[in-house]
C-alpha cells in the first residue's frame, strides 16, 4: 500500500468513527447530507495536529499564496 492509499484509508477511517457510526440515516439522501456536514466541518472548522493547529482550508490558502497558485473549495 503507497502513501496515498494510507492516506485515503485514514481518511475514510475517520469519516466511519467520527461521524458514520455515531448517527442513523433512513435514506441515501440524509447520510449524504450528514457526510456533506460532516466534510464541511472537517475541512473548514476542525483543527489539524499536522497542519500546525490550522484547518485544512486556512492551510492549503496559505500554500496557495505563497505560490501563486489558485484552489477553490466548496465554501457555503
């Protein structure tokens, strides 16, 4: 397993344990809303040990000003 699949492994580990598994969704439509939430908070809200205590949006911004370069995120 490279690097990059650890990587997606962890992050769909976390996903299960951190959200999945702690709620009841009746239909397909409220676990994609749950998971949307859930993703929103992780990315925007939630602080990183291995991003220097910053989230993952104040983070990757930051790279992107240094070089240039643009990221758009899924800001609501």
């Amino acid at each position: 397993m490279n690097q990059r699949q650890r990587r997606k492994f962890s992050n769909e580990f976390k996903a299960k344990y951190e959200h999945i598994y702690l709620h009841v969704y009746q239909t397909g439509n409220e676990l994609w809303g749950g998971l949307d939430s859930y993703f929103q908070f992780y990315n925007k809200d939630r602080l990183h040990q291995n991003l220097n205590y910053k989230t993952p949006c104040q983070y990757y911004s930051k790279a992107a000003r240094k070089t240039n370069t643009k990221i758009f995120f899924n800001l609501k």
